[in-house]
C-alpha cells in the first residue's frame, strides 16, 4: 500500500497507526508518508490520541513527509506546550521548597518540563535530526556543566531551532539553576496574596500530574483556615477540617511512593507515568530487624527497594563476613537479578525493621515490553554511572605515582628529588 498509495486502503494504513505492535505502527508512519497530504490530515488526528504510542507514531509520519507543511503541522501540535511552559516556569518559581505539602507539585512541574523537553527532542528526531537528538540526550544526562552548556549549543545550531528556541530559558535554568523559590515561605499572606492564585491555576492544567500536586498542596488551606485570627472561622474551620489527618489523605498516601521512586537513582530518569506503571508491578513486604533478606550464593528473582529501614550488604571474603555497605530509605540492591540468571553475589541483613517495596524479574520485563523506553532510560542511567566510575577511577589511576612518589620519598633518599632510583 505504500508502494501503490491506493486511496481506498488509506484509512487501513492510518488505523495501523493504534496497531499494538511498534514494528506495524513503523510502517504504517512510512506508508501512510507516501500519502502526502491526505496522509497528514490522518496522522494529524492521530496526535490526540490518549496512548503515547500512537502519538509518537503520527509524529514520526508526519516527520517522514519532511515539507514545510509538515514542520508547521508538528510545531502548531507543540504551540499549547510552549505557551504552557511559561506559566509552569512562573509557579516553579513561586512554590515554597520548605512545606512538604507543596512538594509533589514542584516535583510534578519538574516532571512536565522533563516530558515537554523528551518530546520536542522526539519531534526534532522525526524531522531527521536522530543522531544530533541522541548525542544531546547523552549530554542531557549528565551533571557536568559542561556538557549541559554543549547541549545547549547543538540545540540551538539546528536548522529546526524554531522547535528549541521556546525551550532555552528552560534548557538555560538547568545549566545555572535559580534559587529565588528556595525564599518563599507558604505564610497566610503569601498564600492570600499568590498561594491561592497559583493552586487555582494548576488545577486547570490539563497534566493530572501538576493537577495531582494542586490538590495535595490544597491540604495548606484548612491548616490556614484553622489558624484564622478571627475566632468565629477559626472555630467552623476546626469543625470541618480539624478530624482531617493531612498526613493519611489518599492522593497524598498514593503520591509519597512515586516521589519515593523519583529520588531511587535507578529511576531517576522516568517519568511520573512510567513510574506509576512500575509502582503498580511492586510488591511490599515487611523485614524485621536481624532478618537474612537474602543470602551469598541464593538465586534471585527481586529488586528491592527501601521504603523505610536500614539493610546491610554482606559479602563472604577468605570465609569472613565483610560489610561492603549499609543503605537507607530510597536506596536500592539486588538489581542485578533483574537482568541477570546467577546466584546472589553477597548478602543482604535486615539492620531495623524494614518497608521494602519488591519488583520481581517478570513483572519488570513484562512492563519493559510494554514500555521499552523505561529500559532504554535505565541503561542509560547505568552507562552514565559506570562513565562516570571510569573517570573517578582514571584520575585516581593518574594520582597514585605521584602520591606514592611522596610518601615512599620520605621514607627513602634514594627516590627523592634529583635521585634515580628504580620502584618495584
């Protein structure tokens, strides 16, 4: 159908576009490109979709056409995102970073910045800049400054830049971060004179994450009202609102696991979206302090993840237990039977009563063949690492002569300054 562009069979090429297989949903983008405009007037409907998936499908078709026509379709179906993008820059910068309450909102505009940014990237890859978009994700991962600003600079030199020029401030901010939201304070007056403002217009937003965090930090309202200086509404608001535990709310319960997997390093480069898919794969089961969790040499199915407690990584060395690490609320271990078939290499012992949150090893290649880009972002994630574990260990490398030059010349005249000697 490609190849003959039968205008009868050009609905059946644009419905491969929902197909639940990625390899049709590929080639209905490339037949559906051979259509020309009758086949961007179907990709285009199709960029409303609810599955992330058939958008990104009718992206990629409508990036194959590569007309002006085309590039003007995808920056329109971009425009709200780029108009919505400097409102959530305004309340990034007005939330208080001290009261928890407001916290899942500041993680849940973060978490839009970071979708919006995936997004124009996955635009800019359509329209045939694929190598340039995976050399800036690589860039954008890292921490180095240095490599944030070169992002920026291949971004900006694109020919397509129009699709970047709306992201820069954003782009610009994590290369030099602002730290004017850490003075705001959630007092009654700011939030008479901003707070209340801002809660209304994130509760419009049509992201349920940024509409999620709007109604957690609404828990700020009834603590308000109950500390009102006139004590007729201070007494209504205690009435109403004083058997509430904010702590125990629902949406508040649901959101602390996600923000817990946000601060877990394996996770860090997911999604809200895809970390609630992973939130409902996890398993929760309760260790006591003492308890073997597991040990050297067993065969492992689990990643684990501590929601509360402290465990103790055990290794067995010339038949003595040796610590090699003791780890808290947020930190992770056992990851490698994840991807690996072999015996645990060391063990794990259960220092204070622990909440461990469990992902089995079927459960999480079930969800990756849902959503491959999850473990795309995870070894992405362990390639950063293990680049970053080289370079520590090169300049490690690159300090030991002369270190050891130092400290064996004090000992030795021989190896000092201006003596030859030869080190063994």
């Amino acid at each position: 159908l490609q190849v003959t562009r039968c205008p009868e069979q050009l609905a059946a090429v644009g419905n491969g576009l929902g197909d639940g297989d990625p390899r049709v949903r590929q080639r209905a983008a490339s037949a559906l490109a051979a259509y020309g405009r009758s086949g961007l007037t179907l990709a285009q409907a199709r960029l409303t979709d609810s599955e992330t998936e058939v958008v990104n499908t009718a992206i990629t078709a409508i990036g194959l056409v590569r007309t002006k026509y085309a590039s003007n379709l995808l920056f329109d179906y971009l425009a709200p995102s780029y108009k919505q993008l400097s409102q959530t820059r305004k309340w990034q910068q007005q939330i208080p970073t001290t009261d928890l309450r407001w916290q899942p909102l500041r993680v849940a505009i973060t978490d839009w910045h970071e979708r919006l940014i995936q997004k124009v990237l996955y635009v800019l890859s359509a329209l045939g800049h694929g190598h340039t978009v995976n050399t800036v994700n690589r860039l954008l991962a890292t921490s180095d400054q240095g490599e944030l600003e070169n992002a920026i600079e291949v971004l900006a030199s694109l020919n397509h830049r129009r699709f970047v020029m709306p992201l820069m401030p954003l782009l610009e901010s994590r290369d030099n971060p602002e730290p004017s939201a850490s003075r705001v304070q959630a007092t009654p007056q700011w939030l008479r004179t901003k707070g209340y403002r801002l809660l209304l217009e994130a509760l419009e937003s049509k992201d349920r994450w940024i509409k999620t965090g709007a109604l957690i930090a609404l828990s700020t309202v009834p603590s308000a009202l109950v500390n009102d200086p006139d004590p007729f509404v201070k007494q209504v608001a205690s009435q109403i609102f004083g058997a509430i535990d904010q702590s125990t709310l629902p949406a508040n319960t649901a959101m602390n696991r996600l923000l817990l997997l946000k601060n877990v390093a394996l996770f860090k480069n997911l999604s809200l979206d895809e970390l609630l898919l992973i939130d409902k794969s996890l398993e929760q089961t309760q260790v006591l302090a003492g308890e073997t969790i597991f040990a050297e040499g067993d065969w492992g199915a689990h990643l684990y993840i501590i929601a509360d407690g402290t465990v103790q990584l055990v290794k067995e060395i010339d038949s003595t237990p040796r610590e090699l690490k003791q780890l808290s609320r947020g930190q992770y271990f056992g990851e490698v039977a994840l991807f690996d078939d072999a015996p645990r290499w060391d063990s794990a012992i259960a220092i204070a009563d622990c909440t461990l949150l469990k992902l089995e090893k079927n459960r999480f290649l079930s969800l990756i063949t849902q959503r491959p880009h999850i473990i795309l972002e995870i070894c992405r994630f362990l390639s950063q690492r293990l680049r970053e574990t080289d370079k520590h260990r090169s300049d490690k490398a690159l300090m030991v002569p002369e270190d050891l030059f130092q400290t064996v010349s004090i000992q030795d005249p021989a190896l000092r300054p201006g003596n030859s000697a030869t080190l063994e």
